[in-house]
C-alpha cells in the first residue's frame, strides 16, 4: 500500500508546471449566506486552462450541474501504452491557478460535482482521486472520491480546515490509477462547480445541550 500512495503522489506530481491558467479572474457570487468564487465553471476558457496526460478534457453539454455545460475527461484504460516506464499509468488533468487565487485563507470549503459513465458495471474502490497543490508545485493535499457512483452527480465539500496550509494553492489535479481499473475500460468523468465557499455571516454549523 506504501509503495501505491507513492507512486500515485509521483504521477500527480507530473505535468503541472505545463498547465496554463487563461481567461479572467473571477468574482465572487452571493448565494444566501454563503458567498462562491467559481474556479472552474466549465465553459471553453475553463477547458484551455487544463493539461491532460493519457486523457483528454473538453467541454460538454450531455452533463451539466451548473449552467448549461462541464468539463468531460475521457479516459480509454490502456496498459500497453503512455509514460515510458509506467505504462500502466495514471490518466489526469491539471491546472495551475493564477498568483492572484493562491491565498484561500480566507475561504471555508472547496466545493465540485463529478458526474461518471464508464463501459464498467461497477467503480473500484479508488475511483478517482484529487491532489491540491501548495508551495514549490508539490501536491501536499490528496484525497480519494470514493463516494463516487456510475450514472449520477456527486456532490463534494471539502473543508479547507483540512488542508496543511491555505497560502499558497497553485493548482489542482484529477487523477486515476490504471491499476485500479481493466485495460479497455472506458471512463467519462463531468465536473462541475469547481468553487471556492464560505459564509458570509457566522452561521451556527453543531450545537449540543447538557444538563446542569
């Protein structure tokens, strides 16, 4: 298991300085009391700012959680082909965001929506994983999105409270292990929604009652 987390922290270290960030920067929406800066909203400037390896990303209208489109990565499970001395890679998708989107401290969550297909009947166990990027491009945030399911959105929200630091964050990644899957398994993943969250107000989030 040690030797796999390593080896998966190397390919999601790969290709990143090669993504380029375009278009404008964003600003943020107020929804209710929470107020969202849309990373990533997949439209066509979303798109360009991605780098695929084994893979390709492209906008799509079939699935869409916001608007009326999303970015799809395709992915063809191929063993026999890819990086060198890892044919049996690690298909992913990278960007890296612009100076003025590093600091994230003062944000709560990192909200996105991933919708699946595959030629598969079912998911691994690790179907999909994401790494967050801080200081000198090394990805020091990973996490598997095992709540994954073929033919319907999941939503997540991940708490930045998690994470080893929010100053900087320079990019992110979606990536999958080929090992996890059969050679000619066909894989479609739609994500949405790609956002920066945090409320606007203090908001009471638990609350208990003891005796006195």
């Amino acid at each position: 298991m040690r030797i796999l987390c390593v080896m998966i922290g190397l390919a999601v270290a790969v290709g990143l300085a090669s993504a380029q960030e375009v278009g404008p920067l964003p600003q943020p929406l107020r929804e209710g009391n929470m107020e969202r800066l849309v990373l990533d909203d997949g439209l066509d400037r979303d798109a360009a700012a991605w780098n695929p390896a084994e893979a390709t990303v492209a906008v799509d209208k079939q699935h869409a959680r916001r608007g009326d489109t999303a970015l799809r990565l395709h992915i063809d499970v191929n063993w026999e082909t890819g990086e060198k001395n890892y044919p049996v890679g690690w298909p992913r998708m990278n960007r890296r965001f612009a100076p003025a989107l590093h600091d994230w401290s003062g944000w709560d969550y990192l909200d996105f929506s991933i919708y699946v297909t595959s030629s598969r009947t079912n998911l691994p166990a690790t179907p999909l994983g994401v790494g967050l990027y801080g200081a000198a491009n090394k990805a020091d945030y990973n996490r598997t999105l095992s709540e994954l399911k073929l033919n319907q959105w999941t939503d997540f929200r991940l708490p930045l409270s998690l994470l080893p630091s929010l100053n900087p964050r320079t990019g992110i990644q979606f990536f999958i292990a080929e090992s996890n899957y059969r050679h000619g398994d066909v894989l479609d993943f739609w994500i949405d929604n790609l956002s920066l969250v945090r409320y606007v107000n203090p908001t009471l989030s638990a609350s208990s009652l003891g005796e006195q």
